[in-house]
C-alpha cells in the first residue's frame, strides 16, 4: 500500500505543480487541486496494476473507488504537509 501511495503523490505532484504541464494545464479550479487528481490519479493507477509488480489489485468497481479515494485523500494531505520550502508547519 505504501508503493501504491507514494506513486500516486507522486504523479498528483506532477500534474497538479509540474510546470511542464503549465501551457497545456486548463484553468479549471480542477485540475489546480490535488485532491480531484488524486482521485484519477489512484484510479488510473489501480487500472495500471497488473503491469507492475509493486502493486496488485483485482480490478471491478470497489477497488477503483476505494485506490481513488486513498489517493485523494493521502495525495492532499501530503500536498498540504510537503511543499517546494520542504515540511509545511504553521505555528500560531
């Protein structure tokens, strides 16, 4: 699960910060938030499991939600405690 997590904060970082992807990136709030494309992120990369062997699993409609929703959720939350300045911590 760690793999699978990792690789999907990964890809999340990529496409919603990479500027790479800036001239072609939409403006959409969408595709700005790390938590909607960590969703599609952990989706696509349930989809691509059974080419890897850091990973397996089965693929039918509950996997693809519950990588999506880990995704989502893992992929924000290190989004909001790791940033380019390094370990984000807001002190009062």
């Amino acid at each position: 699960m760690l793999w699978f997590i990792l690789a999907c904060y990964g890809l999340t970082q990529v496409l919603v910060y990479g500027s790479i992807f800036n001239k072609i990136r939409p403006t959409h709030h969408f595709f700005h938030c790390p938590m909607c494309i960590g969703f599609w992120v952990g989706v696509l990369v349930c989809l691509i499991s059974p080419f890897t062997e850091l990973f397996t699993f089965e693929i039918n409609l509950f996997n693809l939600l519950l990588c999506g929703w880990i995704s989502s959720g893992t992929s924000y939350a290190l989004c909001m405690v790791i940033n380019d300045e390094g370990i984000n911590i807001k002190r009062n």
